[in-house]
C-alpha cells in the first residue's frame, strides 16, 4: 500500500527543498521504493536531487500536437499517452521520477492534469512511498490534480501573508472535498515563540519551525543537489525529528 505526501504552498517557502530532503531521509532510511511527481510546470524538484529527466508529461504533449500521426491508427489516443507517461518515468539510483512540464504549444494545461491524475492513479500502486510537489498556489487544487493524501503537507514562510496562503490553501482542499488522512502546517525558516500565535485555525497539525540554514541557501546558490548537503545541517536534523509524525518510516 502506497503512502502518498502531498507538498502544498506559496512560491518561495522552500516547499521543493523540504520535497528533496524528505525524499532524502526516506531513501536513506531504505524504507522502500519511491516515486516522486514533479508536478510543478518549472520542474525544479528533479534538479535538486541531480536528475535533468529529458521528458515530461508537457513535452510529450508537445510532440503529439506537432505529429498527431503518431498515435498508430485505430489505437486510443489516451492510451498512447498513457503509455508515452509511462515511459517518461526517470529511474535513477533508489528512486524514480516522473515530471509535469508545462505545454509550450497549443495545448490545454488541464488536459495534461488530467493525463498526470490517470497516470498516477496506476503508477503509485507499484511504490511504497509517493511524494507529490504541487505547483506553488492553489491552481493544482482547483483542478484537482491532488486527488488523495495520507499527508498533505502545507508549507508556509514566517509571513503574515504566507500564513494566509496557507489557511487558503487549508479551505480549498475542504471546499473541494479532497481526501487527505493528516494535514500538516510546516513553518520554513521562521521563530517558533513568534508565530505559534498568529497561526490560522484550521483543520491542521503544527509541526513546528524548520531554521534559517546558511547550509541550504548556500547549496541553492551554487545550483548543488541536495544530496551533497551535510548530514548535520540544522535544517535537515530537524526535519527528521518532524518526520516522526509525518510518515511511517520514521517509527
């Protein structure tokens, strides 16, 4: 049985770093196999590990738009894209990864959610663990591009403004009845003892504050993946003591 985690939030708050180092622990932890779904359309999680995957959900639409005749006669358009995704999947050393790209030609971005939904819903029944990094904002809920998460992980800045967000983020997936089993709020780079009180109430668990590392911004500057940050950064310790209410295989 698969178990999905869902990344939510506003541009900026380092949700695609936080994706990285949890797919990190997990993989460090060989607590088993995992996918992970870049369904952001600037498609950076896939650069943070080191993987520059050639194709996309985006790019092979693209393609089809350009040489419809592709699609062998009498065979279902849906499923000659459904096998095209398929084979999109990157396999690299102890995950894989299949990205979303963004359509640069005459195509609809929703029809590419919808193939991404069909898609997924085959794919992580072969993977013990998932992990979705949405798109910053709230148009991936509002298409429905999330269907299901064991965690839904919102994350948030030390702002007044990214707590908004957050708590907006929180009233969409219940307005839109989205199936989650635990929703979580994470705080990225702030102080604790200033923003517990000014936390929105919603149908949320705080998990807590995750510091200001000059380890992770220097990485991020150097374009390095995550991978090569030190085992002892603070920002990575203490999201491994949080990811003992987050996932199983952290018991």
């Amino acid at each position: 049985m698969s178990y999905v985690i869902a990344m939510a939030g506003k541009g900026g708050t380092g949700k695609t770093t936080i994706a990285a180092l949890i797919a990190r622990i997990i993989l460090e932890k060989k607590s088993g196999s995992l996918l992970l779904v870049d369904a952001d359309p600037n498609s950076n999680l896939g650069e943070l590990l080191g993987i520059n995957a050639q194709e996309s959900i985006g790019s092979i639409l693209d393609e089809l738009s350009l040489h419809p005749e592709s699609v062998p006669e009498n065979f279902p358009k849906e499923r000659f894209i459904e096998l095209k995704v398929q084979g999109a999947v990157y396999e690299a050393e102890g995950f894989d990864i299949l990205a979303m790209g963004k359509p640069e030609g005459p195509g609809c971005y929703c029809y590419a959610n919808n193939i991404l939904r069909s898609v997924m819903a085959k794919l992580i029944k072969n993977y013990d663990y998932v992990i979705i990094d949405n798109e910053a904002g709230l148009e991936h809920l509002s298409r429905k591009s999330t269907r299901f998460a064991d965690a839904l992980i919102v994350v948030s800045d030390n702002t007044s403004i990214g707590l908004k967000s957050a708590a907006r983020i929180m009233d969409l997936v219940s307005s839109l009845k989205i199936e989650t089993k635990k929703n979580f709020l994470l705080i990225n780079r702030g102080q604790t003892d200033i923003i517990k009180d000014k936390i929105p109430a919603r149908e949320w668990v705080y998990l807590g504050t995750l510091s200001h590392d000059p380890l992770v911004e220097e990485l991020s500057l150097n374009g390095e993946q995550i991978m090569r940050l030190a085992s002892q950064a603070k920002m990575f310790s203490q999201l491994k003591k949080i990811g003992e209410k987050i996932w199983p295989c952290s018991q």
